[in-house]
C-alpha cells in the first residue's frame, strides 16, 4: 500500500512516534527499503521509494523526472515494545550494509 494509504488506513500511526532502523536496506536486486517501527502500533515497516526516471534534457544535463507513484510500504511484523525490537534487531546497522539484507531481516521475522 502507499505511504498515505497506510496512515489514513488507522490515525494512530500518524500521531504516534517513530523509531527508523536505517535506509540501506537491499533486496536481492539492489532496491534500496527504509525500515520503521511504529510506537503506537507495534508495526514494524519497510518503505521503498519507486524509481524516479532518469532523463537527459536539451542541454546534455541528466536530470531525475518526478518519481513513479509514492512510497510503498509494507509492515513486516508487529512488536509489543522497543526493548523487544532492538533485541531481534541486534546489530542490523551492520547487516543492513550488506548486500541483499533483507533476507538478514527476514530471518529475525519469519513469516512476514
């Protein structure tokens, strides 16, 4: 679902504080996710911000086009408390620096 889909979807995520968890979080394509927990909810996410084309102009200058669509998101769990997060999360600064690190957080979450 798309980012404001997923806070108009229940008003408690949008009120409610977040804790990020890195943005270089890769599959094993290489799309890069951002990874969030929400307080109020216990969800935990991942973002991927779509492709935004690349163009060149008339002058030779490349330049981003306006992006395709909107952040998606997808939760990927749900966590009672930070304490509990941060324990299965235990040394994701490191893994998420690695190639395909979604299947390292995968791992801590089966069955999202």
């Amino acid at each position: 679902m798309d980012i404001e889909g997923f806070y108009d979807e229940n008003e408690a995520r949008r009120e409610s504080a977040e804790h990020e968890f890195g943005d270089q979080w890769t599959d094993a394509a290489g799309t890069n996710y951002e990874l969030a927990w929400v307080e109020a909810t216990g969800e935990l996410y991942l973002m991927m911000e779509p492709e935004a084309p690349i163009t060149e102009d008339a002058f030779g200058d490349y330049t981003t086009g306006q992006a395709v669509g909107g952040l998606e998101v997808r939760v990927i769990a749900t966590v009672s408390t930070i304490e509990e997060l941060e324990e299965r999360l235990t040394g994701w600064e490191e893994a998420s620096q690695a190639p395909n690190s979604l299947a390292w957080l995968a791992a801590r979450f089966p069955g999202s």
